[in-house]
C-alpha cells in the first residue's frame, strides 16, 4: 500500500472513530424537548449523557424542579441497565413505606413512597427488548405520592415511549 493511500486509510478510521463517537454523545440532547416546563415550579436546566460501548449503551436525560421546598428530578433511561420490565403486580405496605405497581394509561408503573419523608419515585416503564429498555422516572421530596403521581403525568408518556423506542 503506497503511503498516500496508508494516510488516507489511516484519516478515514480516525474519522469514523472520532465522529461515530461524538454523534452518539449528542442522543441526550434530542430527548431534551420532553423535560416539559411545569406551571408553578422553576426548572433547571436539563443535563444528560450517552454512552455507546459495543453491547453496553446507556442513554440519560435528567431535570431537575422546584416549588418551594419541594423537589422534584424528571429522568429517562434508556440502555442495558433500563431493561428492567416489571410485569408482576406488587403490594407492599409498612407504616413508613409503601410500594405497588400497577397499569396506568397502558404502561406499567411502579411507584414507591416514603410516608415519613414525603418523598418517593414515579417509575414508568415505557418498553423493553430482549437486552435493553427504556423508562421514565419522577423522584420527588416534600410533596403526597398522589400529587407525584399527578405531575408524572403531565409528562407525555405515548411521547416519550414513541421518541425513545427506536434508541433501543
């Protein structure tokens, strides 16, 4: 091979390796949109990351809210460590916690709550493959599980679900 074509083999694999890379590091940034404004409550920032490595990927996007004292951080995951599918139904009660899951507006929805710290998680699980998933999760302090629940929902689930499905 003459070193003319060496160099130009040797450019092409470093841009693959360099933009391949970098154009993977920017899929957070799409699922952006849908860390929706809340009427009442300031908003951060959104913040993400992704990471492609071969057979292990993860996708985040996070925002974070305030209303006063109470806290809230809108979250999706997508990749290897999303693929959990919580199909079971589940109940659990004690006088500081509760757990249950059940089906809402057609997706599986685990929430858990801390009675003593009025605090939990809104987890929607939005779709799953045989290796990877992809779920949406509401954490939440200072405020009732009922109104957690109420403010996950503004969140456009079908969306989410519909933007986050072809990043499996």
């Amino acid at each position: 091979m003459t070193s003319t074509k060496l160099r130009t083999a040797s450019l092409a694999v470093l841009f693959v390796g360099l933009i391949i890379p970098a154009a993977a590091q920017d899929t957070h940034v799409k699922l952006y949109p849908l860390l929706i404004d809340l009427a009442g409550w300031e908003a951060a920032e959104p913040e993400g990351a992704s990471m492609d490595m071969g057979e292990f990927s993860l996708i985040t996007a996070q925002r974070d809210y305030t209303e006063g004292d109470a806290e809230l951080r809108a979250m999706f995951m997508i990749g290897n460590n999303a693929m959990l599918n919580n199909d079971a139904d589940m109940t659990y009660n004690s006088d500081s916690e509760s757990l249950k899951t059940e089906e809402i507006d057609g997706f599986r929805v685990l929430q858990g709550y801390d009675k003593e710290e009025h605090s939990g998680v809104v987890t929607v699980f939005l779709s799953h493959t045989e290796t990877k998933g992809a779920l949406f999760m509401l954490t939440y302090r200072s405020i009732p599980a009922a109104r957690a629940l109420e403010l996950a929902k503004k969140f456009n689930w079908k969306k989410i679900k519909e933007t986050t499905a072809p990043l499996l």
